[in-house]
C-alpha cells in the first residue's frame, strides 16, 4: 500500500476497496439478514447552523495545521512528485475517491459493525487503530497518527449524531481538499502560494 497515482494503480485499488465495501455490506444484508451496514443520506432535513459552523471550522484547522504538518516533516515527500496537470488531476482524483471510501469502510462498515458488539467509545477506539494503520501505510508518518486520531474518533461521532453519510463526507472531503492543496504547494510553493508560515 503506498501513494502511487498511476492509473494502474488507482483502478487496481479502486477494485480492491470497492470490494470490502461492497462484500460485507452483501454478505450482512443478503446471507445473514442484517441491515447493520447503511449509509443513510437523511434527505429532507438541512443541515443545522453548528454543521454549517464545524464545516467551516474544519476548513480553518485543516489550512492551518496541515501545511505545518506535511513541509515541517517532509511527508509531501511520500507521495509522488507531480510535474504536470496529468499528475495533479490524479492526485485530485485519488485523495477524494479514497476520502470517500474511508467513510465508506472505516465508519458505514467497520464501526457499525464493531457498534453491535461495543460501547460507542470502544468501537470508536477499534476503528480508529484500522484507520490511522491504514493511513499510515499510505504515507501519514511521522506525527501523522496525532492528527489522524482526532479526526478518526470526531467522525464517527458525527456519523452517529448526524445520521448523516453525505455530512460526514463532506467534512472529510473538505479536510482532504486541504490535504491536495498542501501536497500541491509542497511541490509548487510559488504556484499556489496559499499556505503561510512554512
């Protein structure tokens, strides 16, 4: 497992991730009768002015800490680098479909699973060792895992109090907007000079 951007890589993976969402969510609802894999969409209500507020919050934290994060420790250096518009739309394209996947395993399948057989806390806590594991593997090294764990634990709280996949990938898509915005600028400080102090 490692940030490789080439289209051979990108459907190799696109397979594999697409099947351990797919897989459990056949298997629990049509094999065993269960309905504990969902991915509510909670149409019809609006989001209230505190999600409003925490999706711009989001925004700020992610600009100001994550630049500090991957230049100060040099783990830009663990994704390819990107030297044409062909390289940046794949990256683009890799970090959000892996964004929404993480939502997808992590919180709709693995945590609701774990859910069934745990306090929320302690289900939470499973879930967030597989994901910083993974994204670790993906390149998140260093201090990564401090701000992964964080993150990790705040989103299945929001997907459980929400009710709400759309919400819940909105607020990891926003981080990971970021996050290209600051691999971009790693590589190309002078061409995308949003990020100050680094």
């Amino acid at each position: 497992m490692e940030a490789d951007i080439s289209w051979t890589n990108i459907a190799r993976m696109g397979l594999v991730l697409s099947t351990v969402v797919v897989g459990p969510w056949l298997v629990t609802r049509y094999v065993f009768g269960d309905d504990t894999i969902k991915f509510p969409l909670r149409r019809g209500q609006p989001w209230s002015r505190l999600e409003w507020a925490w999706l711009a919050f989001v925004v700020v934290t992610a600009w100001a800490v994550l630049p500090q994060y991957f230049l100060r420790t040099g783990v830009y250096q663990n994704w390819p680098p990107i030297t044409g518009w062909s390289e940046i739309l794949r990256l683009f394209f890799g970090v959000n479909a892996v964004g929404i996947w993480d939502e997808l395993f992590f919180i709709c399948t693995v945590f609701a699973l774990l859910r069934k057989h745990f306090t929320f806390w302690t289900a939470n806590a499973f879930t967030t060792v597989i994901f910083v594991s993974f994204l670790w593997e993906l390149g998140y090294r260093s201090i990564g895992p401090l701000l992964t764990i964080p993150f990790a634990l705040v989103q299945a709280f929001i997907f459980t109090r929400t009710k709400s996949l759309p919400y819940t990938v909105t607020v990891h898509l926003l981080f990971d907007a970021l996050v290209f915005l600051t691999i971009v600028h790693a590589h190309h400080p002078q061409t995308l000079p949003i990020f100050f102090g680094v």
